[in-house]
C-alpha cells in the first residue's frame, strides 16, 4: 500500500495512485455510480466508483459502508474542476473497512446534551476538528511568546493540603489519613515561584471548583492559562504582557486558520490592535451609567451587563473587542491584590473583557507580608489559616503579578459560542461527568 | 532607574550604569570593601561597596542585608578578568531592598525532607533554576515536534464518573450528589480523540494515584506527557514518534543547556542516537539470565533488577542509554493492548527503559470490540462497568497507539538524580501534601 495521504494534501498531490483513511460521512449509493464523503482530520474528499462487472466486489462494500465507519482506501486521484468538493476526487481501488460504525445515535441537528453524551461523534465534524487545531495554534503561539521572553513553565499540585483562597466551591478528597483539596488555581504556587527566584512563569492546566451553578460559562473542571512575573512596577506590567499574548496568539491563529474560520463559522476574526484599551473600574461606572445601565450590585462590583455594556462602548468608540477594566475597589478584590500607594480604597488590578465577557482577572500581588496580613484579617481570614501561605512571603520575594485566564471562554468569545460546552473537549458541570 | 538587566547579561553589556536585581546569597561584610553575591533568575554576579565616607548609607544598608532578602541595585558595571565569577562586578550606586528574608531555615546540607518544606528556597539555587528552566525547554521541544507533525493539543477530564483502568489506587472525590475519581492517565480519552477522528493527540498534564508506596520513582500526582496516534500498522510507528520526540527534547537541551548541565551536574548530556535499540521481551529474559540475574517474580514480568541489567547490556553493546523492550506477554499486559496477529500469548506493546529506569508504556490499542471486550472478560473485568469506554469503539474508530511517560522521571534520570522530588517542582506523596 502507498503511504497514507492526508486529505487536505491531496490538492498538492499529482494524479495518480493514493493512499487515504478516514471516517464515511455520506454515502450516495446510486445504480451507475456510487459516491463517498470520506473525512480525516484535515478534510473531506469525495470518492468515486463507477458501478460495472469490474467493480462489483468494491459496490457492494460501499453498499454495505455504513455513517461513521473508518475506511482506508488506495485508488486513483483525478484533479477535475467540476467536482465541487475541493475539485478532485478519488477513484476507488480498494476499498478496506477497518472499523464498522452501530447506527449513530446523534446528527447535526441533535441538541447539546445529547451531542455532548455522544462528544467523540460530535467532534468529528470540521467545526469540531477545526476548534481543537486552532485551540493547538493559539497555546504554542503563547507557550512560544513566554519561552521566547524567558519565562519558565510550571507544573503545580492539584492536590492542595489547604483551600487555596476560600473554602466555598471547593472538592474535598479523601487523602490517605487526611484530606486533601483540589487546585481551584494555581495561583499560591504561582507566587511561590516567585518566592523560589523562578522570575516569571505559565501553567495550562486544569483547575477545579465545585461550583453548582449552570451557565454557558462556568464549568467544574477548566483548562486555566496562567501567568506570573517578578519585578513589576505595578499591574500595568501585567496587562503589557498579557495583551502582547493575546495579540500573538490571534496572529497566530488567524494566520494559520483565518480562511478556515471564515468558512465554518462566519467569523472574519481579526488580531486585537495593540495596546488593549484600559478605563478605570470608576470611568467604567460613568459610562454604563451615562449609557442608561443601572448596577443592582451593592458591593460596587460589575454585573454581565456592565460588561457588555462598557464592551460595547469601546467597540463604537474605538473598535475593540478587547478592554482592561482597571482598578477595581478594594471591596471587591481578595486580600492579596496590591492597594494603590494613593489610594487604599483602589487595587492595582484588572479584569480583561473579550466581547462583552470577563476572561481574566490580574493584578499586581501584595508582597509585603505585614500588609498582607493586615488585609487579610480585614477581609476576615484567619491569619493562622494562612501560615504556610504567608511564609511565601517571609523570606524573601520580589514584587510581582499576574493573571488566570480561561481557554474555553477565550474560544467561546473567539468564535462567537453560546456556551463553553462547545469549546471545552470534554465539558464538566455538576450533572455532566461523562464521558 | 534604567530598566533591569539580567544578570545572564551583564558579559555582553558594555561598562557603564545598569540596574540589576535579585536575591541575596553571600554578603562579605569587610571593613575597607563589602562584596554581595547577587542571584537572580539567570545567574549571579558580584556586587562591590568600597567602605568610605560617600558610601557610608549604602555599607550601612549592606551590613543589614539577611540572606535570601531580594534588593534592586543600581550601580556601574565593569569587565574585570580578575573576579572570579564572570569576569565582572557592579559597584553599587543605590540599593533597595524590596522584601527582607527572615533567617533562611534550610542550606545547602539541608536534607530532602526539610527541603522540600521549604522548595521555594530551596528552588533558588542554580541547580534548582537549572532543572526548571531545562524541562521547559525540553517540553517546548515536544510540542514543536508534535505541532509540526500536525497534532492536536487535548485537555482531557481529570475528573471521571468512572476508573480509567483499574479500582486500585484510585482517589475519589465526592461530587455534588455523586462520587468522581481522579483520573489515573489520559488513556481513555485519547482513545475517545482517535474515534472523534483526530488523529493524533498529544497532552502533557497531571495525573493521580492514591499509591500508597515511598520509592524514590513514585508519587501520588505527576504531569505525565501523553500522545497517541491513529492509522498505525503496529507499536512500531508508536515507538517511531516516541523516538524521535525524545531526540528532539534532548537535542534542544543540550543545545541550550549543554554546558550548564556539565557545570552543575557534571554530566556530559548526549543527544541519543535513532533509532533507539528495540530488543524483544523474550530475548531480553534470556539477556538477563545470561548476565546472572535471576528474576523472581512469578509472572512473567520483568523487575527492576533486569531493567538494570538490559539496560547495562545495551549501553556495553551499542552504547546507548535508551532501549525499548517490546513485545510483552499477554499476561503482564492489560486487556486493551493489542495481542500479536500471529500469536495471541505477545502484545503490540513495549516499555521504555532510560538509564535502566522504566520511564514509559506504550502499545497499540485493541481497536476491535468484540475483540477487547472478550480479552477484558479474559482478565476478569466486567464488560458492564466498561460500556462508556467500549462505545468509543461501536461507531468506528481507526487503528491506534500511544504511550504515557512520566515528566519527573525522564528528569530525574537525565540529569542522574536520586529520587523524583528532586525533579519535581512539589512533590505529592502519601505524607506529602505541603507546600
């Protein structure tokens, strides 16, 4: 057998004898000829067999082919201008069934929750294929940005002996002769390796919170993109690196697979200007007000509208999809964010909104162990709570800060989702644990 | 202040006023002349105060400084073949110290337990910086080979309504009105990956065990580096990829890291040679009995011992530090490893062993139904508590394999350490759950 050739290649490919594989998508089993959509995972082609004496073995294999069913097939490649996928189309040789697909049990007008029992069928489509290739893009165009800028990457527990900022959301495991907690970030550990002299450091991977609530953006087990830096002058060194991030990462992906998106979801998606907007958590106050949006919230926090509401007006002011919300109150932020020397009421902190939605928080970290303490006891924590925690900050560590950012959400506001079922592989909720 | 230099690049800048910042590691407090070693993220330098009247604030500053307190300087670089580290020093202008360390409670004769206590201090040697900054490289190289060989990043589920393989060792965590488990390996849904079509996969994120074992190789959540790959005739091309990925980590280690790994590890790192040795299961039992080992377990399975000797063998023979021993009975190997076509007693699987260390498992899987679901009743399983994983088999799915590997023991045995928490950013075992 020839060597497999993928199908997006075979546009390249001369005429002549090919080797493909992948799954059957539709089979058009006609008296003369017979037609097959095969899909792999860099596309679709048709394939061809004229039925005839000569062919009948090969007709009744296609016949029998069933939706879904993996096939490997070698036959003949013809460029042909007419043939509207892709113009080519293969003449089947042979024809060898690897895996016989059951009838499926979900289609493309299925609803969520039965597509996401079904989530390996799911995936199958280009839309599926097409989120998870440019999810790969936008991490290594990141985990490229940080290495080329000298970041180290760190992999943290997610077995935690203590609740890593509250004990509300948190899953409990029963661990040996104790109880261990699961990760709700890995930001202790963050500053810890700051503490250890690391400098500046990223983590992707999962974090977990027991949080029962079921809106298109919570999930109980996320994929969380982290960064950490040393030596800040305040979160404006922060947000610097976070927007030159994204900005790689949408360059990234647009390069790679702006035509594609273009395609399947409609999307003429277009890498953020630098540098991102910022307003004040104040101005941002004024504004959704003056555009008629009253926050019911007492605590002097933002609400899903307010978010949508200042998004908005950055868009029509100024043609952004991205915006830095700055200094929140400090009613509204853990103890750990740094106050303004100014102005203790103020943190050093931000939110970042992508298309009306909240997809990150930063800020600059208080390091001085006393004001941490101090804010601590404020908030009402229990400083003995805290020990091994403020021990990071007890011998010895550089000023710094940073961010947790969500990747379904980034995908889900990217691509113009209604949920972040659709861009999470395997979504988790309080009622969906499998598959 | 000027902007920071880091230390690493003080040898190319020219003489002059720089700002430099880090942690305190010596103080040399003399009469007529202070010396500080300053570390930071990249290296360490010297920093001179000559003692008189001019300098007097800055003497008093630098006889206050504890070990471990981190302080920006600014001060005038000069190149001067007569210091011993670097050939430079800076003579320090102002100082600031931007956090105090209370008295360090570790040193460098500190033993593993108490340091791991305090990693974050710990962590702040060059030795600790090294092993971090040399994984990242290493794994930026494998997710370049992977992203260039057109494979997708998964994050799958850590928690499972289900166990991934078997009930031993297995956390459970109570889950709203349920029980999840963590997940033991990704195995499950990379296999999901190769029915949904994605044909080839690659993740690097933690796994648990609730092993309740205290070796030096062993611990209770690890980032395990996982990949599989659809369309394989058999282990071989698994084996392939695997090779060749390690070859590209390591030759982008030594590249970058080459010479530093010889000073502080006083190992000579070479790039392994492809490919790497493959020497039969069978062929290595009779190899190891050759050499006067007598394996004592009863199941057929090697032990650590002949993992000692084969790999001494291989390295005496052909010199290389790598071997993959394939082709494993039937019986040390669980239900979804395929079974040779000629001889249903063999598996398509193999081990990798790295400096007579098992570092990784892999095999291609039994993508046939029927087939794995009479091979796991073989192994006693109820094929009931296995219906989610059977499906991803019932609606096709390509030939497959893949492996598993364990990040902190591929570290450990690069750079010739004792014991994984070395190599572990923090280590989780049975009594190990802090920091």
């Amino acid at each position: 057998m020839t060597s497999r050739t993928l199908i997006n290649d075979l546009a390249a490919h001369a005429d002549g004898t090919v080797s493909v594989s992948g799954w059957v998508e539709v089979v058009r089993d006609q008296k003369r000829v017979q037609f097959v959509i095969l899909r792999d995972e860099s596309g679709s082609a048709q394939l061809v067999n004229p039925v005839n004496d000569d062919t009948a073995e090969t007709a009744a294999s296609i016949s029998a082919l069933t939706h879904g069913s993996f096939i490997e097939v070698e036959g003949e490649l013809k460029h042909d201008e007419r043939v509207k996928l892709g113009g080519l189309e293969v003449k089947v040789g042979s024809l060898k069934v690897v895996s016989t697909a059951a009838e499926l049990p979900i289609d493309s007008e299925t609803g969520i929750d039965k597509r996401q029992d079904w989530r390996f069928i799911d995936l199958r489509s280009q839309r599926g294929r097409l989120m998870f290739k440019l999810q790969t893009t936008m991490l290594h165009a990141m985990r490229t940005y940080w290495v080329d800028n000298g970041f180290t990457e760190i992999h943290t527990p997610k077995l935690m002996a203590s609740a890593s900022e509250s004990r509300a959301e948190l899953f409990e495991v029963p661990y040996f002769d104790t109880t261990a907690y699961l990760a709700q970030s890995p930001q202790l550990f963050k500053q810890m390796a700051q503490a250890a002299g690391f400098g500046k450091v990223f983590e992707v991977g999962p974090a977990f919170r027991a949080d029962p609530s079921f809106t298109s953006r919570h999930a109980t087990e996320f994929t969380s993109i982290d960064a950490e830096i040393s030596w800040i002058d305040s979160h404006e060194d922060v947000m610097k690196m976070h927007e030159e991030l994204l900005h790689a990462a949408f360059a990234a992906v647009v390069e790679k697979h702006g035509d594609e998106i273009r395609e399947v979801f409609e999307i003429d998606l277009q890498v953020p200007a630098l540098p991102f907007p910022r307003i004040s958590h104040a101005e941002v106050k004024q504004i959704v007000a003056d555009r008629g949006h009253t926050i019911e919230r007492t605590d002097g926090d933002l609400d899903p509208e307010a978010e949508r509401q200042i998004a908005a007006h950055v868009k029509e002011t100024q043609g952004h999809d991205f915006v830095f919300v700055t200094e929140f109150p400090s009613t509204v932020r853990p103890y750990y964010h740094m106050r303004d020397e100014a102005d203790e009421a103020v943190t050093k902190s931000y939110d970042l909104i992508f298309g009306g939605v909240e997809i990150s928080t930063g800020a600059q970290r208080e390091h001085r162990v006393d004001v941490l303490e101090k804010q601590a006891v404020e908030k009402g924590l229990e400083p003995a709570e805290l020990e091994e925690y403020l021990d990071f900050f007890r011998y010895g560590v550089p000023t710094h800060g940073g961010f947790g950012m969500g990747l379904a959400r980034v995908m889900m506001l990217m691509l113009q989702q209604g949920t972040i079922r659709e861009t999470t592989f395997l979504f988790r909720g309080p009622t969906r644990l499998q598959p």
